[in-house]
C-alpha cells in the first residue's frame, strides 16, 4: 500500500507564524512523543514519525505546491518524494496528480492500494493501524472507496460526518456525508452512529484513469503536469465521493483531532508558552508562542493565545482566533522566514532610506550543506561571517569563510556557498532591489 501526505494547502489559520511558504503544517510546536519538552517538530514531522513507526513511511510520498517543496525536503531529510503541483487546485486534482506519479514515478501497480491523508491530524498509533486494515479490505475489492471514520467523543459542529448503515462490525458501508452540522443536528447524527469524517480515503490506483477520462487527462505524471488546468479545482469530497455508489468505512475509536486553528492546536500543546515568555499568577487556561529576540510579558490573559513572530503579533480569545481569516484580508502575505533544503534565511530588516532600499538577513548554511548557484540582477550583498567555517564559490573561483570574514557580491554575479564541518552563520546586507531577482544556475 502506498501512503499520500495530502500538505498543499496554503497556511492562513495559525498566523503571524503560518503564510504560504510556511504553512501550519510546517511550524514547529509539536513533540514527538508527547513528552514534555525536548526538540519540537512540525505536523508533518510528527505524522510522519508515526508512518515510520507502522512501518509505513518507506512507501510514502507527500503532494505539495513548488514553494513548499525544499520546506518538505528539509523537515524530513528526503526520507519522502514530493509530487509537485504546478498550481493550487484543491484536492481532486492533487489526488490525481499523486496517483500519476505513483504509477509513473514510483513504479506503482494500476492493482496497488493508495491512501490519501491529510497532515495534520493529532491522533495515536491506532488511526495508522486502522489504515493497514482498510488498504487490506480494499486490495480484495473491485471498485471500492474506504473511508477511516473516527467515532465522535462529542457532537462537533466543527466536523464533516460519514452517515453509515446502522451495524456492529468496524467495516460498515457508508450512505451519505453531513458536513458541518449544526448543533442540534450533530446529536442526532451521533446518536444514530455517524462517525466523524477524518479525512482519509482509500482505492486502487486504477480507478484514477476513470475519474480522469471525462477531462481528457492521461495518468502520465509528466503529461499531467502539462494539463493540470484542464483538471477542476474542486474537492475530491465533491467531485467523486459525493457520487460514488460503492463506498465503505472502517471505525477509528481513539483519539483524533483536526488542528487546524489556534484554538485546537493550543489544546494539544504540552507547554503553555514557547520562546521567551513571562507570566503573571493573573492568567488562566492561556498560551503564548514567542519567536522574537524578545522578552514578551503576559498579565491577566483568561482563554487567550498570544503569537508573536517577525510577521506580525497575534492577540487573540481562543474561541475568536478561529476566526482570524476574515482579519488577515488587507495583511500582505509576506514571509520573514524561510527553510530551505540547505539551511535558513530570517529577514531581521527592511527599509528604505534616502531612495536606497536595504535589506539585512541572518543566513544559516546547515554543515555540508550546499546553497544553489544562483544570481542577483538587481542588487549586491555584502555577507559578514558570524560563525562556522565555509566557501564562497564566486564566479567559479573559492573564497575561504570564517567568523569574522567579509565579502561582497556585485549584482550578475554567480555564486554560491559551502558550509564545512558545522553550520555557517552569516549577516547578509542586500543593496539596491532585493524583491523576486534571484535567478537560479
């Protein structure tokens, strides 16, 4: 069976930290094992270590947009393929991108079993081994969707739910979906056994060229890619699920939660404050996330979230931080910080002075690491060595990097750098316009 980290979608929910380039699933605030303290991990790190754990991991493959695609490979050291949409186009279309790079790229069988996850579910070693048990009842089906169904704790409103036949087995054949019920109607579904969408689905990779046919789209990766836009930018719930016949649904009853804002993410957090918080014995049932160079004091905060990064500063109830979208409309989306498969880059300055527009970055080259050849058009850079020893291959030619050394980099100029033997940590001074003019060798 094939697995497929469905982690294209765009990362407005948990701002100031979350954005385009580094949407929520990709923030650090989770741990591994649920231990107190310890190196955080991201969403995607933590599901993935769960795969790795059901012994899952080694066939799985993540589908994610082209800015996100270094991000991926650094947070999981390319222990997994990325299938790159050329375009945002929802889910049916990046699930069909998936399974034409599974049959194409990774040498998958039309027969083979793929599941599509979403990335950011909290859940427990049980929702994986529930998925192994649905890939083995679908291998010996013929034109069968499975669904994993998540037995309801509570009558949400927040969840879409999978209405099944009434039964007592955990494999039950599913009727139709309600999504986002309004209160009242939550309890009537959970007491009729409706059990809560959880996101997941299940098929043969051979049914994707029947799904496609209509539109005129082969399963060639490559070709594909081409006709991406042919493809309707529409949900898979939508588009097959909503109209399939032959559907069914296994039992998750563990724990599972969508943390998909501040407010459930904050519920799963083990510490109440990250970075350099200070509380008073005022606040209650509060959490704060501070990633600025700064001390951040919190003083009589009931039921709050605090966020503060170098993209902006979240002050929020956590009821109405579920919210923050309808906030964020006139915010430029803009990124201070960026992961890269070689190291990191924050922006600590922006400015305009006199005409002359500055911008200072801390780079970070991780040991053995290579930045990409690549050229600046409109503006030379000025890089000082804060740490770390490393090379600067300009034009062809090696410099030596040390703590302390300086070098500057005129505009057309190719180059690149080489950390060696620990991390190199550099200041980096951009003159003149440093906006979208790097081009890559």
């Amino acid at each position: 069976m094939y697995i497929v980290l469905l982690s294209g979608g765009s990362g407005k929910r948990l701002w100031p930290l979350s954005n385009d380039l580094c949407s929520k699933q990709y923030i650090k605030l989770m741990n591994h094992d649920d231990a107190v303290g310890g190196e955080k991990c991201s969403m995607l790190q933590r599901v993935f270590g769960q795969l790795k754990t059901a012994d899952l991991s080694q066939n799985t493959i993540v589908c994610a947009s082209s800015a996100q695609e270094e991000l991926i490979e650094s947070q999981l050291d390319g222990s997994a393929e990325v299938a790159v949409e050329p375009m945002r186009r929802d889910t049916f279309p990046a699930v069909m991108l998936s399974c034409a790079y599974l049959l194409s790229e990774k040498g998958a069988k039309e027969n083979d079993v793929v599941a599509f996850l979403p990335v950011d579910p909290y859940t427990t070693g049980e929702f994986f081994d529930r998925i192994k048990k649905l890939g083995d009842y679908i291998a010996s089906s013929e034109q069968t969707i499975g669904l994993l169904g998540g037995v309801p704790t509570y009558p949400s409103t927040k969840y879409g739910y999978i209405v099944p036949e009434q039964g007592e087995g955990d494999l039950l054949k599913v009727l139709g979906f309600r999504e986002k019920p309004d209160e009242a109607t939550a309890k009537k579904l959970v007491a009729e056994g409706a059990l809560w969408n959880c996101g997941v689905f299940c098929f043969k990779l051979s049914m994707a060229a029947g799904w496609l046919e209509k539109y005129g789209v082969t399963t060639d990766y490559n070709q594909m890619v081409a006709d991406y836009e042919k493809l309707p930018k529409k949900s898979f719930d939508y588009e097959v699920l909503e109209h399939w016949k032959d559907i069914a649904a296994i039992k998750y009853d563990d724990i599972w939660k969508d943390l998909g804002t501040w407010n459930t993410l904050t519920e799963e957090m083990q510490e109440n404050s990250i970075g350099n918080v200070t509380w008073d014995d005022t606040c209650e049932n509060s959490h704060a996330i501070n990633v600025l160079g700064v001390p951040l004091v919190v003083m009589g905060a009931k039921n709050m979230v605090i966020a503060a990064s170098h993209d902006g500063i979240l002050v929020a109830d956590k009821h109405q931080s579920s919210y923050i979208k309808n906030c964020l409309e006139h915010i430029e989306d803009t990124s201070k910080y960026e992961e890269r498969r070689w190291g990191t880059i924050k922006t600590i300055d922006n400015d305009e002075d006199d005409g002359i527009r500055s911008v200072t970055k801390r780079i970070k080259v991780v040991a053995g690491k290579v930045m990409p050849k690549h050229k600046h058009l409109k503006h030379t850079e000025t890089i000082t060595v804060l740490s770390g020893m490393g090379k600067l291959i300009l034009e062809g030619v090696e410099v030596d990097l040390m703590a302390g050394s300086t070098v500057s980099i005129a505009a057309g100029k190719e180059h690149s750098i080489k950390a060696l033997g620990s991390d190199l940590r550099c200041i980096e001074v951009c003159v003149g316009d440093a906006e979208d003019d790097e081009i890559l060798i």
